[in-house]
C-alpha cells in the first residue's frame, strides 16, 4: 500500500503542474477571442443657411467606404430629415440609396460618376436637396424661394 502512495505522489505534482499549465492557456485563449475592439465613428457636422437657388461649399465624403448621411432643414415651415448610405470610389462613382423627407417620402437610389446628380431632399417641399457637386463631392442646394438653414451630417 506504502508503494502505491509514493507512486500517486510522484505523480500527482507533474500532474497539477500540468492541469493548471493547461488551464491557464484555456483561460488566455478565452480571454483573448473575449475582447472586442470598439472603435468610435469618424464623423461631420456641416450647418447651412442659404438664399434662394444658393449652394453650400462642396462638401467630400470618406473615400471607398460607407458613408451614412443625414441631413435636416430647420427652417419654421419646412421641417424634415432624409438620409442616405452613400459609398464613393474616387473620380469612378459615387452610390446611394436611402430616404427621402417624409412629405411624399420615397426611396431614392442612384450610382453615377455624372453629371450632376439629386441624392436626397431633406426638407418638407421637396425643394432643398443633397446634390452631388461632382464625382467625389457633395453640396446642399436651396431651391426654394426662401432662405432655408439647417444641417448635414456624415458618419463613416
């Protein structure tokens, strides 16, 4: 019985060592695949306040990456959002789709490398828009007979 013992206990320590060893790496692999990198978005805020047919400074979304925007006019009256994702390849295209403000809201989607293009309105007359400016830029345009002010927002 005494030689049965000693053999356990020769055993045992090369044992524990070994279990907690294992252990350990399960314990660091968990951890390891447990932890999630959060990034916080890139993002701009651009006001504007136009005349009547006046545009805003071309505006350049993030390149060859989804872009999501938002914009508003916060004119008395003309209260309204619309948004679009909106992807640019650099001097290739530039595509969208996404919603139109809520008075006669609807989709709008598109993928042009020009001319000119309407991308979305963002007030309630349907008459200040997000434009494209050219193949890599975007403006707001005011076509209404009012001055209009509001804002655009871009989150990549």
């Amino acid at each position: 019985m005494k030689a049965i013992t000693m053999r356990i206990q020769k055993f045992s320590r090369p044992g524990v060592i070994l279990m907690a060893t294992v252990v350990v790496i399960i314990t660091s692999i968990v951890v390891a695949n447990a932890t999630q990198t959060i990034t916080a978005p890139n993002a701009a805020f651009i006001t504007y306040n136009l005349a009547p047919g006046a545009s805003s400074a071309p505006i350049t979304p993030a390149t060859s990456k989804s872009v999501l925007v938002m914009g508003c006019c916060t004119t008395l009256g003309a209260y309204a959002t619309g948004q679009v994702s909106l992807l640019r390849i650099p001097g290739t295209i530039m595509a969208w789709v996404g919603l139109e403000s809520y008075s006669g809201g609807a989709v709008t989607q598109n993928a042009t490398s020009g001319p000119v293009a309407h991308i979305v309105y963002i007030d309630f007359n349907h008459k200040v828009d997000i434009q494209m400016a050219s193949v890599d830029t975007i403006l707001v345009h005011n076509g209404n007979t009012g001055t209009r002010a509001g804002n655009v927002t871009l989150v990549w």
